[in-house]
C-alpha cells in the first residue's frame, strides 16, 4: 500500500496561506484529531518544507510522507499515540 492509499483522517488545507499560519493550524488540526490518526496537510508555502518537519520532531509526531507537486506541498503527519 502506498501513502497516497493511506486512511485520511482530516484534511488541511493551508494553500495560500503563508509562515507561520499553516503551521498554526496544523497545531490546531492536531489536537483536534484521535491519537494514531492521519492528516494530511497541503500547502502552497515553501517554508512548510521546513517548518512541518521541525513540527512534527518537536511534537513527536510522525511525519509519514511530503512530497511536492507543481508547486503545492503534501504532507501526511501521524498523531503521536496518548
């Protein structure tokens, strides 16, 4: 199974937005979502190519995937368990 197969469990759509908003509402999405669950965030920002992964280390999470596709940034970010 690939991670584009992968069960989603919320999406956020950060496109548009710039530093620091998208990472601020991915804090938001997180602590919204069930320990284990799986969000995938998308943005236009080049900085989330930063700024996501230092996130998800910081916060312990686990960032399963990004990949980037003509200019948009995927990410799928799984909730740290408990």
């Amino acid at each position: 199974m690939s991670f584009a197969d992968l069960p989603i469990d919320a999406t956020l759509d950060a496109s548009g937005l710039n530093c620091p908003e998208p990472v601020m509402m991915l804090h938001q999405h997180i602590r919204d979502l069930a320990p284990g669950g799986v969000l995938k965030v998308i943005a236009t920002d080049p900085s989330t190519r930063r700024d996501i992964p230092k996130f998800c280390v910081f916060l312990d999470h686990e960032l399963i995937e990004q990949k980037e596709e003509a200019g948009t940034y995927l990410y799928w970010i799984r909730k740290k368990q408990g």
